[in-house]
C-alpha cells in the first residue's frame, strides 16, 4: 500500500505535464464493410452478440465508433451510401439485437 501511496503522490507532482505511469494506447481499428445502411455506431457496437462481418476482434467484447471517413458524417448519422468506420473496444459486450430489429434505436 505504501508503494500505491507514494506513486500516487509522486504523479501528483506531474499534474500538467505527461504521466508516464497511467499512459495507455487505446487500439483502433478502421472497418471497410458499412454499406451505409446502418450508421458508424451501429456497425461498431455489433449485431446479434458478435462484430458485424467478423471485421473487430470478438476479444474487444464490443466497440463503440469513434470516426467516420466523411467528416461531414457523424458516428450516429444514416450514412446512405459505403462508408468506413473507426472503431475502438468498450469491453461492454457486443450488441445482442439481430438486424431487422436495430433500426428503431436510430432516427433517419
């Protein structure tokens, strides 16, 4: 505990300045297989328990979007037309609905 204590004591000393000892790498990865009908934080969280197209690794226990390739697209947009996502893992499960039901959690 005195370890803890003093660690946390030492990174107070680094407030404003980087803290090389809480730095982490979220992955990211970029899926090609939104065909546009279902927005960017649709296609990230999954579909019936599992990543959409087996494009994420099922290890990330789900994902959340984080960008699309058209910046003038949200995550949360109908995209309508192809389009590539940035995905990140939550660790908070893959989305259980199968796809005729996920629609109603998305305004068009």
């Amino acid at each position: 505990m005195q370890n803890l204590v003093s660690l946390f004591s030492h990174s107070a000393l680094l407030i404003g300045k980087p803290c090389p000892f809480f730095f982490v790498t979220v992955p990211l990865r970029v899926v090609y297989l939104n065909n546009g009908g279902v927005p960017c934080q649709h296609y990230c969280v999954g579909i019936s328990g599992g990543p959409w197209n087996a494009e994420l690794p099922v290890a990330w226990d789900g994902a959340s979007c984080t960008a699309t390739s058209d910046p003038s697209i949200s995550c949360f947009d109908y995209p309508g037309a192809p389009v590539s996502c940035t995905c990140a893992p939550t660790g908070a499960g893959w989305n259980k609905a199968p796809f005729n039901s996920v629609g109603k959690h998305y305004k068009k």
